[in-house]
C-alpha cells in the first residue's frame, strides 16, 4: 500500500509543472474573484436572516 503511495505520488511530479506567469495570474483572479462571490453570498444570506428576524 506504501509503495503504491509512493509510486502515484512519484508519477504526478513527473508530470507537474510550474504555472507560467500569465497562467498563474489567471488562476489567481479566478480564485480572487470566487472567494469574493463566495463573501458576497454570505453577506446577502446574513442581510436578509437580519431583517427578517428584526
């Protein structure tokens, strides 16, 4: 079970690779912007229980 581990875990870094510049940028935004509409939902949720409740 160890040794299969380690062989998946040895076949995925041969293939990984690091994130050219404008890649990486991407992924950033999209993942800003996830976290912000992740943040806006919560708050609209957390706005209407308020009012709701009051």
């Amino acid at each position: 079970m160890l040794r299969r581990f380690l062989y998946e875990c040895r076949r995925v870094l041969r293939v990984a690779r690091k994130p050219e510049s404008e890649e990486y940028w991407k992924i950033a935004k999209v993942t800003g912007i996830g976290i912000m509409v992740i943040g806006i939902v919560g708050f609209v949720i957390r706005l209407i229980v308020e009012l709701i409740g009051a």
